[in-house]
C-alpha cells in the first residue's frame, strides 16, 4: 500500500537507527511450527475430509470484511497449541485490539503465540504488543526494523538516504496460521479498515481460509521468515519495559475492550461453536481442491532486484500464458510497464478476453502508484484489455486527497487472478514493479472451478456500471467535440451508472483539482521502480 512518496515522508517519520547490530546478535532461539502429524482437535476435525479428497487442501473465500474479522477471532480461539501472525500492518485499533485480545486469551490457555510484523508501519508507541510481548508464551518480532529505536531527525534522514534500498523493500506477506492446520491468507492486514469497522476508509478485500495439508507449506514459510537474520525481538527494539502487574492490567483492558466492542461486529457467536466442531458437521462449507503455495523468499531482501525471480509471480505469468478464454485482474495498485502492456496484449490478440479492475483516482489510497498507472492505459485500451477503475462509495462529499492517502469511504485492496473460470491465484500480490522487485509477497493458487468461478461472480460484480467506472478510448466524435470546447483534451473517457442515469467523463471522475496535480507531480518524479 506504502509508494514512493509515502516511503520518502516515513523515512523522515519513523526512528531508525543508522547502524544496527544482526538479529544474531539477541537472544532469539529458533523455533519451528508444530508439526502437521500432532494430535490437536483440528487435526482430528481435518481427518475424514482430507481422507476422502487425497492430494487436496479445504477451502473458504472471505470476501465479507467483517466475516473475515470473525474468521480471525475464530481462528485463535481455535488453536491448542500454536498460532503465528504475520504481517505488513498490525494497528492497535477496535478490531487490532479484538484480534489481540483473542491471541493473549490463546496464550493464557497454553498457546505459543509468534507474530511476525514489518517494521514500516510499525512504532515504538505500539504499548499493548509490547505488553503482551512481556507473556512467556507471546513472542513478537520486527522484520527489516528501521523505525523501532529513537534517534534524532538527523539521523532518520541520513538512514533514509544512505540506506534507501534496504528501507524501502518490505515484508509484504500477509497470513495467520493456528495448529498448522488453518490458515488465513490473502489481501488484508489488521486494522479497521479492512474489516469494515472504520468511518473514514473501507478496503474491499479478499481472504481464503486453507485448511489440510497446504497449511504445512504456509507454516514453513513463516518458520523461514521467523527464523531470518531480518527478524528482531521485539523487546531489543521498544524502549518500553512491561512488568507482570503490567501485563495484568493490559489484560483487563483487552477484557473490557471485547465486552464492549465485540457485539457490534459479531463476533461472540463464532466463539460459541469452536472450529473444530464446525469442520466435523460440514457447517464451514469448504470446497476442496489441489492447491500450490507460492512465496519469495526472504533473501529478495538482500539481492539485487534484477538478480530475483519471484516464485508468486513466475508462476501467475505461467499460468496467464496458459489462459485459452478469460484473465480477470484485480489489482488495486496496477503498474504493468510496457512488458505488461505487451504481455495482455497478446493474450488478446489470440482470443483471450482481458479484464482489469484496479483503483480510480478518487478511490486510490496512493496517488504515486497511480501516477505510474495512468500511462498505460491508453495503450492497454489500444491492445483490447477492457479497464476498470473502482469508485469511491457515494457520499455528500466528494473524496478529499492528502499527501500520504485517501479519505474516500472506499477503496480497493483486493488481490485476484482468475484463469478461465477454472483456476484462482489470491494473495498479497499486486501486478506492479514493487511485488515483482522489492516486497516479498505470497499467493495461494487454487485449481477449482467452484471456487474460480465464486470470485469471477465478485469481479463482475465490481466492475458492474454503479460500482466501478469503464474505462474506454474516446470516439472520433467525442475528441471532436473536446477539440471545439474549453475541456482539457483526453483520449479517454469514463462511464458509469448513477440512480439509473448513465454518466460519462473525459476526466478522471470525482478526482478534483487536487488529485488531479498530485498525480502531475509524481509523474515528473523518477520513482517509478519503486512503485
């Protein structure tokens, strides 16, 4: 979600240290996920359904945000012996501390709770981590920190410039695992935004529940992360030290939280019936499938960006090549270069039919990543890929802008690639420079014509006419009429559906003047690796 602009005012944000000693150099033991073969009441939940579908793995899109909270919730009442987190963002907000509250209950009834979060969004300020960080069965770790040690401006600034390469490649990962049985994973981090718990911002997102054998694949990629020389202890870092009376007030405020603001967002109820008894009367209705886990590895940290290939993404072009009818995009941050532009364009020139949804101005939470879009999709069009740009939800006010984001009511952060119908690649992978290059990303693909087929539904959806905007080149008569008026001149032009009136546009829609230059700007800058 973080661009080039945003990295560059972080880096100046954020405390950092100019020199920090390896991870190596703490105390922080190795340690591994439970192993698949254990006795846990998941695991002999998870018995019958994988006997009778060998080779394959349970699934569950999670389209609804707040369905995808209760999940979460779910899920940690449901470990007995492990639950690992991993993160690019973790805020203490309703439903950070909800998700928190449930981990701290996992571990006051035995649970090894491990929680891996990226340090870019990170800070030192985080109390409630940091106490629950203090509870002998709660590890926290830092990857890539930059921002956890006070320093002065001086020398947040010097970091920034003399270490820019290693700043701005992230731990884009996103997955939550208990018993090495269940597992989370797709587009969201933890925060009200994508739960649909925040006044200001809603993020229309996309999770899948794994369940069975595939769980195995994503618990070893987290081991790979835990155990890297990149993952600091979260007590070397926070300056903050917590007692045990500490944790034990944390506790009653984590309780007095989850009496209050649980309700509202439903989540007692999946507590009421655990998940292993959902999963041995049927009643999670996951659809099995043959699956592949595809992530990077955490040495695309340390190796020059021309010199790594990313597994997640090798295999969504493998899999784009092999398209014979249909290619449905959803990116919400979507910087395809002219070898994307190339790449969808034959794709269509064989027959292939080409969607691509992703944000519109007005909806975007990063006006940098749109700037590096906006190039392409006069080409794209020229090449016969239709484009989509998804609206911000409808309010009195039009969608105001500011330098590091939206303040629209929604916008898009799904991640989805669906191949015919038939197979679905979900993850925390968008199609730009930034997941191919700099952030290490994950994706599930799953060989399912059911499931394929639920999130094709989604997209049409999506990109029907009241909630995203058709993207189309402008007619002959339409560049006419623009070359005899005082409107600024474009080659394109928007179409959407309002109270039943269809609407077009030869500027990008509900953007304003603001926007509108802000993308300007980025244009003129030299920042498009980094998006």
């Amino acid at each position: 979600m973080t661009r080039a602009f945003t990295l560059f005012m972080s880096a100046l944000l954020l405390a950092a240290c100019a020199t920090r000693p390896p991870a190596t150099a703490f105390d922080r033991p190795v340690t591994h996920a439970l192993p698949a073969t254990d006795a846990t009441p998941l695991a002999a939940a998870l018995a019958p359904p994988e006997q009778a579908h060998p080779g394959q793995s349970g699934f569950r899109v999670l389209a609804d945000g707040t369905e995808a909270l209760q999940m979460r919730i779910a899920l940690a009442r449901s470990a007995t012996r492990t639950l690992d987190m991993q993160y690019y963002i973790a805020e203490e907000d309703t439903t950070g501390k909800l998700l928190l509250a449930a981990a701290l209950y996992a571990a006051d009834h035995g649970v090894r709770v491990r929680m891996l979060v990226d340090d870019l969004n990170f800070k030192d300020i985080d109390r409630v981590m940091a106490a629950l960080n203090s509870h002998d069965k709660i590890e926290i770790r830092v990857f890539n920190p930059f921002g956890s040690a006070s320093t002065s401006f001086y020398q947040r600034s010097r970091n920034f410039f003399t270490q820019v390469g290693a700043f701005t490649r992230r731990m884009h990962n996103k997955a939550m695992i208990a018993d090495n049985q269940l597992a989370i994973v797709g587009g969201r981090n933890l925060g009200d935004e994508y739960f649909s718990a925040s006044p200001t911002l809603q993020f229309r997102d996309i999770d899948v529940l794994a369940a069975g054998p595939i769980t195995a694949d994503i618990s070893a990629s987290f081991d790979a992360y835990w155990n890297d020389s990149n993952a600091y202890p979260l007590r070397a870092l926070n300056k903050q030290k917590f007692d045990p009376h500490d944790l034990d007030e944390m506790r009653d405020e984590l309780r007095a939280h989850w009496r209050k603001n649980a309700e509202p967002y439903n989540a007692k109820p999946l507590n009421a019936t655990p998940l292993a008894a959902q999963i041995a009367k049927h009643e999670l209705q996951l659809v099995w499938a043959p699956a592949e886990f595809k992530v990077d590895s955490p040495e695309k940290m340390k190796l020059p960006a021309d010199q790594y290939k990313s597994p997640p993404m090798q295999r969504l072009i493998e899999l784009m090549h092999d398209a014979q009818r249909e290619f449905l995009i959803t990116s919400p941050y979507f910087v395809p270069h002219q070898a994307g532009v190339d790449a969808l364009g034959t794709l269509v020139k064989r027959g292939v039919t080409v969607k691509v949804l992703t944000n519109s101005l007005a909806a975007t939470d990063a006006v940098a990543v749109q700037a590096g879009y906006s190039p392409y999709r006069v080409p794209l069009l020229e090449r016969g890929v239709q484009l989509y740009e998804f609206k911000p939800t409808q309010g009195s006010e039009p969608p105001t802008a500011g330098l590091f984001g939206s303040r629209s009511k929604a916008s898009l952060h799904a991640k989805t690639y669906v191949i015919d119908r038939q197979t679905l690649v979900i993850g925390s992978m968008n199609l730009d420079p930034r997941s191919a290059h700099l952030n290490t990303e994950l994706a599930l693909v799953i060989h399912s014509p059911p499931l394929a087929e639920q999130v094709a539904k989604l997209f049409d959806q999506a990109t029907a006419p009241a909630m995203s905007y058709r993207v189309t080149l402008a007619t002959p008569d339409e560049l006419a009429a623009l070359r005899n008026s005082a409107t600024p001149q474009s080659k394109l032009v928007w179409t959407d559906e309002e109270n039943g009136q269809i609407r077009r546009y030869n500027l990008d829609p509900g953007a304003g003047f603001y926007r509108n230059a802000l993308t300007g700007l980025f244009l003129l800058l030299p920042v498009d690796e980094q998006l």
